[in-house]
C-alpha cells in the first residue's frame, strides 16, 4: 500500500494547465476536502469525479492491475493519475534556481570542454570566467565540467588553458515544473494532458 500512495499524480490548475506532481495520498487528501476532483480519461472522453463518485467507479469499473488500487475494507478504488484544483488558476514562478542539479539537467550532464557525457557524481561546476577574474556565479558564468577538464582549466581562462566551450552557457527559458513532469516515472498517463509544445516554449524574461 505505502508504493501505491507514493505514486505520482499530476496537477492541473482551475484552466487546465499542469502546475504540480503529488503523491498519491497528497490527492486522495485534496479531492477528500473537495480542493480538488479526479480526471479520468477514457476514450477520448474526459471526466472529473468527487471523491464519493469515483469510490463508485472504481467499483463499477476495476481497474485490471491491483497494483493500480488502494485497498479499504469494503473497496478496491482506483488510484488517480490527474486532479483538477478547485480554484487554483495561477502557473509556478518562472525563476528556476541556480543549483547544482539544475546546472547538469540545463547541460544534460555533459562536460561542456570535452562534450563527453558523464555521471553526475563525476562532474563539478566551473566557473568559465574564474572568480579571481572577477567572474561570478551566474547561469551565463557556470557550466558543467568533467574533473579532467576542470583540473586542466584550472584557474584560467578557456583559452589561456587552449579550451573551448561545446556552447555559450545561458539561463534556461523553462518553467521549474517541467522538471517535475516531463519523463517523471508515470508520466506516460499524462499525455493527454501535456502540451509539450507548449511547456519547452521560450519565455519572456
């Protein structure tokens, strides 16, 4: 039961647009206090449902997998894929933080001197112009790096240390969500309710 709740659901605000993944039991508790319904769809068609009203479809319509059921004493009930908030009509803040992680997901874990890509325990982040340089910590400054390029460069400039950068580091243009939803395990059922074009659009700043 604990796996089943920990599942991932995807979120959608009032206008439709996905704003969140929670978990299972997250959205259990959100439709239960009526802050949000069940979407459910089948055959093209598409249905919200209450929580009392989906106890009843999952009754009258089991799913095949019991791994896709939570188990009460009476009742098998289907585990939600997408909710609907209430009234929620907002998107996330575009600023997606200047992190580690969120470095290596920008340069899909590549090293940006030699172009190789690596794991991440194997990487480091380098500043391009060095900080004794007067470089700073800035999207446009800090790329990801192998630790044999980054030893190499040292504390130079790329071509003091005759090196080049596979591209020119820039702030990324997408939303923080993304990184929640797009190839999320589960994420195969959200399908008809992502527009990818959509979400990897490019966003004023």
């Amino acid at each position: 039961m604990e796996a089943v709740l920990d599942q991932p659901v995807l979120v959608l605000n009032r206008l439709w647009q996905a704003v969140n993944v929670v978990p299972v039991r997250r959205a259990f508790s959100l439709v239960a206090r009526e802050h949000a319904q069940i979407v459910h769809l089948s055959d093209e068609v598409c249905r919200t449902f209450s929580m009392m009203d989906w106890i009843d479809f999952s009754i009258c319509n089991p799913p095949i997998e019991d791994v896709d059921t939570v188990h009460t004493v009476r009742h098998r009930i289907r585990t939600p894929r997408v909710i609907l908030l209430s009234v929620f009509d907002r998107l996330p803040r575009k600023d997606l933080k200047l992190t580690r992680n969120n470095v290596f997901e920008r340069d899909k874990n590549r090293c940006q001197y030699c172009g190789n890509v690596f794991d991440r325990r194997d990487l480091n982040l380098d500043h391009v112009i060095p900080r004794h340089y007067g470089g700073k910590t800035t999207w446009e400054n800090v790329v990801c790096s192998c630790i044999r390029c980054n030893t190499r460069k040292a504390n130079r400039l790329p071509h003091e240390a005759d090196m080049r950068l596979c591209r020119k580091p820039v702030k990324p243009k997408w939303r923080p969500v993304i990184s929640l939803v797009i190839g999320k395990p589960g994420s195969e059922h959200w399908k008809d309710f992502l527009d990818l074009a959509y979400w990897n659009v490019e966003l004023d700043e």
